[in-house]
C-alpha cells in the first residue's frame, strides 16, 4: 500500500513542478529563484499545516520571509527604488567616434532625492557624492546587495533544521 501511495505522490510532485521546470532557463539567477521560491513555498505550507516539532509555524514565517525577499531580489526592487523618487528624460544619441552605437544621456526633470536618502541614512552617509543621482543609485546598489546578503544569511542559519 505504501509503494502505491508514494507513487502517486510522486505523479503528483512531477505534475506540481512542471510549470516551474517548463519555464527554466540556465542563463540567469532568475530561474535558480524560482525553483527556490517554489520549494520553500511547499515547504512552509507542508510544516504550517502537518509540522510536527514545536517551531513550525515559526519556521514557516521565516520561509516566507525568504519568498518574500527572493521576490524583491527577482523584481530588483531595491536595486530600483530610487526610480520611484524622480523623472527622468533618458536619450540615446548617436556616438560620433562610434556610428553603431549610441550614448545615453539622462536628463532630470524632478527629483525627491533628499526623501530617498533619509530612508537610508546610513548609507547615503557611506557612498554620498556631488550628483544626487550617482549617490541614490549606488544606495540603491547596495540596498540590493543586503538583500541578498539577508537572503543567503537566514537560509544558511535555518535551511539544515528545516528538513531535518
């Protein structure tokens, strides 16, 4: 009965995991998130519902937790946030030394740095330089690098106990 269970489980599996490993590529990190994402997901739903050892339900907020920060890595929200605080005229002009390729030019038209900065005050005391809009996208560079560095540091504080 057992050998009968498990292998319509694992029919099961094979048919939940398809539209993740249909969609795979092996040129970007993109790819090794999601199917990350997909299993901490199924996970943190199997030991919320069934877990059976006293943190479950802790592990699997923490799980989420990761989802959640895997998804922010995934749309590159920090490393774009500081978008959000200003417009931009961007062109691309013709290179006069080079003719098929072309210079991009930005141009601000407004801009609500000084908003972006007092978020990340520490930061911004780190990497401030003349050009507000070089500093808000290196804040917003190093924004992203902490959010993977979060990312990997609770997978690698939890990931052994979790499956255990």
């Amino acid at each position: 009965m057992y050998k009968i269970k498990q292998f319509f489980r694992r029919i099961y599996n094979l048919y939940r995991w398809f539209p993740i490993i249909w969609k795979d590529q092996d040129w970007d990190h993109y790819y090794i998130f999601e199917v990350l994402k997909f299993k901490l997901k199924n996970q943190a739903e199997y030991i919320s519902k069934r877990g059976n050892h006293l943190s479950a339900k802790r592990d699997a907020e923490i799980m989420m937790l990761c989802v959640r920060l895997i998804e922010k890595v995934q749309d590159e929200y920090y490393g774009c946030e500081y978008q959000d605080y200003c417009k931009l005229n961007i062109k691309f002009v013709d290179s006069k030394s080079h003719p098929d390729m072309h210079k991009i030019e930005i141009e601000t038209l407004s801009e609500r740095y000084d908003e972006y900065f007092k978020k990340y005050p520490r930061i911004y005391n780190q990497v401030k330089i003349e050009d507000k809009h070089r500093t808000a996208f290196y804040i917003a560079r190093e924004n992203e690098k902490r959010a993977h560095k979060l990312l990997f540091k609770i997978l690698e504080q939890n990931i052994e106990r979790w499956w255990d």
